[in-house]
C-alpha cells in the first residue's frame, strides 16, 4: 500500500493513526461505506464486507445496478468508522464524539471462480458470526446464490486512518463552578460501526 495525497490527514493531523491502526479498524467495523461514481453522480452505500489482507471483499446481488459500475473496474473509495463514545461539553462547539476510522482507495475487481466465491463469502459470514460453520450451523451456499451474487475484490491502494480519544476539550469543561455539564457517554460494544 503506497501513501497518496488523499490520504493525508489535513484537518486535526495529530489524529492520524498508522497503517496497522487502519488495518484494525477495517479488520473491526461491521459496515462499510464505499463509494463510486455511478453515470457521472457520487453515490455512497453501505455494504456488508470482509477484510483480509488488505484486500476488502464487498458483495451484492448480482443485478444490482449499482454494482455494474464496480463490474467494470470503477475505483472505489471505502471508509469504515468505529464509534467509541460521546463526548458532552459545556460548550455547543466543543461537543464532539470519540472515534476511529479508516479510509482506503482502490479498484474493484468481480471474483468469478465457484470456489474461491464460496471461501470468502463463508469467510464473511463467519467474521460476523463466529464460530458458525457451513453445513453444520448453516446450509452451505448453493451453487444458485453463488450465481444470484456478486462478489467484489478491492485492492487497497492507498490507506489512512484518523482516531479521537479523551473527554470533553471546552475551555469551561473541567471548572466545577461553570454552568452545564460535560464527560464521556461510552456506547455499547454492539453500536460500534456507523
């Protein structure tokens, strides 16, 4: 993975985390926002995925109209964001939340083997379910679905990742004798990928 100008981090650059950081958070998120360029227009959409070596498998049905552009090798944008806590302050500007995410680029590229379409959507499934096993907590997928899906690789060209961590930072935040309230509201583990 090469660094690239749009990755760089601009606004709050002491945010920046390394690689491997941004490597955690796609290994963590469970929803990923992807990007593209669909008939001239910037469209965002959610999708289910998997990460593995840097390489970021996304899938869909295979007549959806928006995947027609990944069909044909359309460079992506996907970002993947970790919400940890809320952060309260006594100031309206100084609200803020606590997070971490990533952001990589890179081109799509349909994967069309049986076999090889099977793995990594078992892969998928049991990155979101653990411990679940083809044929045994599930019926394994049939070579049907396999035709009714589409299943994307992206090669992650280039990759950052920013990160917000600590309490409140308004300049009345931590005087006892300033009116309102400030602290850090943590969010449960399971509400974690926005």
């Amino acid at each position: 993975m090469k660094e690239s100008s749009r990755t760089r981090i601009r606004r709050h650059p002491e945010r920046e985390q390394s690689r491997a950081a941004a490597e955690a958070i796609f290994a963590e998120g469970l929803i990923a926002h992807v990007a593209i360029v669909q008939q001239g227009l910037p469209v965002v959409l959610p999708f289910t995925y998997h990460y593995d070596g840097g390489r970021i498998y996304l899938h869909g049905s295979s007549d959806a109209g928006t995947l027609r552009a990944l069909r044909k090798g359309a460079p992506v944008c996907v970002e993947v964001t970790l919400a940890d806590a809320l952060i309260a302050s006594r100031t309206a500007e100084n609200h803020s939340i606590n997070y971490r995410t990533a952001v990589c680029f890179g081109t799509a590229r349909l994967i069309s083997g049986r076999e090889r379409k099977r793995a990594v959507l078992n892969a998928m499934i049991g990155r979101y379910f653990p411990g679940r096993t083809a044929g045994i907590d599930y019926s394994d997928i049939t070579t049907p679905e396999l035709k009714q899906t589409a299943l994307f690789e992206v090669e992650v060209d280039a990759i950052s990742a920013k990160a917000r961590s600590g309490g409140p930072n308004g300049a009345t935040d931590y005087d006892p004798t300033a009116p309102g309230s400030a602290g850090i509201v943590p969010l449960a583990s399971g509400s974690r990928s926005v």
